[in-house]
C-alpha cells in the first residue's frame, strides 16, 4: 500500500475517534484548539526529523509565507510568556466581558500587530470569539461554554490525575518537564495532580540531583469505575501508537516469534456455533491470563531490586469488539 493512502486512513480512523469523544454525553467540544495543537506538534516531530520549514510547508500544501503566519500566531507570546498568541489572546478576551479590537492590541504590543489581528481573525472563525461593531468601534466578547458545550462533564482534577498517573506509570521515573511533553495539561493542573497522586500513593518521588522524578508501579481503572475512562483511553491508543512505530522502525514485515507488533483476528460466528461461546469470551480469558501475570510481577518486583538502568518495560494491549449485522451496514 502506498504510504500516503495508509497515512490518509490512520488520518480517518483517528478523526472517527475525536469526533466519538467529542460528542461523548451529548457535548459539543470545541476542537479548533485541538486542530492547532495538531498542526504544531506534527510541525515539531517532521523537524525533528530533518525537515526544513520549506519541506514542511509544501507537505501541507500552504505557501511558505501563509505557513509561516501559522506559525507565528501558535508560537510563544512575547507579552505572556508560556503560551501561543492564540492562547494568550484568548485567555486575555476570556477575563472580560467585552473587550475593544484596540485594547488588545495594546495588550499584546510586544508582539506583531499582524499577527494579533490574525489571531483575532482565527478566533471569530472558530466560533470561540464573537465580533461586534466594525471599523474602530470593534469589540470581541468569548463564546460562553454552554455555548460550545452541552453535557455532563467529569471534575477535570480527577481526569487531570488520572491522565498523569497513567504517564508516570508509562515513562517512569520521569521528570515534570519530560510528562507535559506526553501529557496535554498546563504546567500548574500537572503539578497539583503529581502532588495528589504522591499525597494518596499512588506515585512515588525521588530527587535526582535536585530535580524530582516521580514513578508509579502501575495504572488500572477498576471493571465498574465510573471515573477515569479518559484515562483508560489515552493509555490503550498511546500503547498502540507506540507499538507500531517501535515495529516501524525496526522494519514493518512480521514474525512467528516478534517481541514487537500487534495481530488482528476476524471471527464470524453465531447463536448455536460450537465456539461461539469460546470466540466471545476471548477477550475475558486474555484478560484473566494478563492480570493474572501482572500481578505475579507485581509481587516479584516488591520484594527484589532490578539491576540498575537494566529494566525492560512490555506493553501489552488488548482489544476486542462485535459487530453485529447492522453496524457493518452502518459502516459500509
């Protein structure tokens, strides 16, 4: 398959997955945040790859000049230091009721008025910022939430801790600085959820050389528990993402015996098939036989030290799903 169709339907599984957990309880979330941070993270690991700004812009089809104009506008403020333009100026019309297209400007004079105006413009045709008036007389005023969100919403702290717990248990022991590269939360919300997870026990926390790395054994969401399935989500598709670039870079064919990389198996069966029975309840064996082992080495771990800088971390992922009759005529 030709790399860029295999691209372009991750693209569209991924999308199917954001607009599920977008409406999830009948909300509406705004994603044009999202949209951006996509944009600037893809821009990010495309350098990292060798990239340049050229190159990177006639892989998304924009004009140099219109690419670097994104650019800027997510870049770092120079007036607020530790956000975009387009956060700080968002943030900046989020703390008044109304605000004038002149007081903005003067608010973030350090930075290019180009650009601010440009930011403002993102914000209206996002839905996030109203405009009213015209000429000197413009003033934004923020959408409401209820404007852009309808439903029930769990109390961000726990779903705060919850995402960090499974980040610490992912890549500890591990720095504050390394998790808000994995995990999307502000410098202060991460913070305040390490200081939870180690106050409750959950992580624990050492300094090395005077900088504090936190670790955790492991992460679980109970079957019934009503909190954290965000969590529980981010932790089965950062798995999977992991595995498949890890099998990528070692070489996408397969093997009998690989360490590394991930199998599908289709079953088509029925009430009254001999092993009907047995393909349903697949996926509660495996289970069974990996929570079983876990804690086999849980237990081994608490009472033997690892070799130094010697510890293997194996990820295993289990999924399984059943689609009857009318979700495959949905999907076709």
């Amino acid at each position: 398959m030709e790399v860029n169709v295999l691209i372009d339907a991750i693209v569209r599984q991924t999308t199917v997955l954001i607009a599920q957990l977008a409406t999830t309880a009948g909300g509406r979330a705004p994603l044009v945040n999202t949209a951006n941070k996509v944009f600037v993270d893809l821009v990010r690991e495309l350098k990292e790859q060798g990239l340049g700004h050229k190159v990177i812009a006639d892989m998304f089809g924009l004009a140099l000049r219109t690419y670097h104009g994104k650019i800027r506008r997510l870049s770092e403020s120079t007036t607020v230091r530790g956000r975009s333009i387009w956060e700080a100026v968002l943030e900046y019309i989020q703390s008044r009721e109304t605000v004038s297209q002149a007081d903005v400007l003067v608010r973030f004079a350090q930075d290019d008025e180009l650009t601010v105006r440009g930011v403002l413009t993102d914000l209206v045709e996002s839905g996030m910022v109203f405009r009213m008036g015209r000429g000197d007389r413009v003033t934004f005023r923020a959408a409401k939430p209820e404007e852009y969100w309808k439903g029930d919403r769990e109390d961000p702290g726990d779903a705060a801790m919850n995402l960090a717990w499974v980040a610490v248990g992912r890549f500890g022991p591990v720095t504050v600085s390394r998790l808000l590269d994995v995990v999307p939360l502000e410098r202060p919300v991460l913070e305040a959820a390490l200081e939870r997870l180690v106050r409750e026990g959950h992580v624990t926390r050492t300094d090395r050389d005077g900088t504090p790395e936190y670790a955790s054994e492991l992460y679980t969401v109970g079957f019934g528990t009503p909190g954290g399935w965000e969590a529980a989500v981010f932790d089965h598709y950062q798995a999977l993402v992991t595995a498949i670039c890890a099998k990528l870079r070692r070489g996408p064919s397969a093997a009998p015996d690989d360490r590394i990389g991930g199998s599908t198996y289709a079953f088509s069966v029925w009430e009254g098939h001999p092993h009907h029975d047995a393909v349903m309840g697949l996926l509660g064996r495996l289970r069974q036989e990996a929570g079983a082992l876990r804690e086999a080495v849980t237990a081994f771990n608490a009472t033997h030290s690892a070799p130094e800088d010697a510890v293997v971390r194996v990820l295993t992922y289990l999924g399984q799903t059943v689609l009857e009759p009318e979700d495959r005529e949905e999907e076709a």
